[in-house]
C-alpha cells in the first residue's frame, strides 16, 4: 500500500497492526530535532528526528500504552527509519519494550508512525 500524505498536525500511528489516528500533535524544533508529541489516550507517542541536509535520521521512538504495548526504538533498541515525502514523515520499525499486562517479559512490537509537522 502506497503511503499518503497526513495532514498537518495529525498522525496515524500502528503498532503490534492497531491503527489509531490522532488529532493531539505538538510538533516543536530546537536547532535541527524535531520532536513530535502524539496523544491517542490512554497511548503516548513521542518521535524525535534530526534534521539533515541530506535526510530526517532517527534519533527515537517513545511508545506509552499504545494497544498495551509500551516500548522504545533508538541507538540502544529497537530499529528504525524515517522517510519524509509529501509533507509527511513516514516512521518504520520495530520497538523494544513490554506489555503493560506482564511488565516483566521483554518483548518487541513492529510499528509505523505518520505525522505531519
């Protein structure tokens, strides 16, 4: 499925294949991270990317409840990547963390994150 553009302010969030779209983004920049706040209560998203001249990279994935799952993506965890096109950034990967019913036993969750900032 070919990926479309988001609307400003607005991301469309899976994990472990829920999709929830979501209204609440707080986009915000200092220098060249980017972050985006994303809220889809109870879930909490938090994506930061470094601005590059060449490619938005990376930096982290902070999911919070999301379906149960709450984990991370970042140089220490998980995987991902990011592609910018058509106003939107288009998040891919795979988290490490729990779910929110057995803390104790690791597990991962693919995800992908749609935001437009």
């Amino acid at each position: 499925m070919r990926d479309q553009k988001v609307p400003q302010k607005t991301a469309r969030i899976t994990v472990n294949n829920n999709t929830r779209t979501s209204h609440a983004v707080s986009c915000s920049q200092v220098q060249w991270l980017l972050t985006a706040d994303i809220s889809a209560a109870p879930a909490r998203v938090q994506v930061v990317l470094k601005l590059d001249s060449e490619k938005p990279k990376l930096e982290s994935v902070n999911i919070n409840n999301f379906g149960g799952f709450t984990g991370v993506s970042d140089s220490g965890a998980g995987n991902g990547t990011v592609v910018f096109a058509r106003d939107t950034y288009t998040i891919r990967g795979e988290a490490q963390g729990s779910q929110v019913g057995d803390p104790s036993v690791s597990t991962t969750a693919p995800f992908k994150i749609e935001v437009g900032c």
